[in-house]
C-alpha cells in the first residue's frame, strides 16, 4: 500500500477527501492528514509518505512552500 498525505486548513474539506475515497481500491491508504503545511512537513521528514494532496492557501506553511521543501529534500 501506499501510504498518502493529506494537507488542507477546511476541516470539512479534509474528511471528504479522506471518507469519498475508496483508497485501498488503489492501493492506497491515508497515512496521516493535517490543517496546514508546517504539521504536515514535520511528519514527511519522518514518515516520507508516497502521495501528497495539498492546498495551496494554509496557515503556518503554505502548500507551494511545503512542495518547495519536499522537491529540495527529495530529489529524483
């Protein structure tokens, strides 16, 4: 399974995307979902999930921001 990630500050925006999703349907589960990016850039430090769904507009780190420090850490 592959593990996904999920960012967004809209609460109710965040549960639908976890609950409307059949994820194991693709092989995928919801490792973790958090309200904004600095959260969910501390546990891909530790965790590397495989999948990141992200807002672009969050407190504390926005979503360009957080996808800026994940391309620097893992480069292809």
């Amino acid at each position: 399974m592959y593990k996904v990630m999920i960012v967004e500050d809209e609460m109710l925006v965040r549960i639908g995307l976890k609950n409307s999703v059949e994820w194991s349907k693709f092989g995928l589960e919801v490792s973790a979902d958090f309200p904004d990016g600095q959260s969910a850039w501390d546990y891909y430090e530790r965790e590397k999930p495989d999948v990141v769904i992200t807002d672009i507009s969050m407190p504390r780190m926005d979503g360009m921001e957080l996808i800026s420090n994940i391309r620097k850490q893992d480069k292809y």
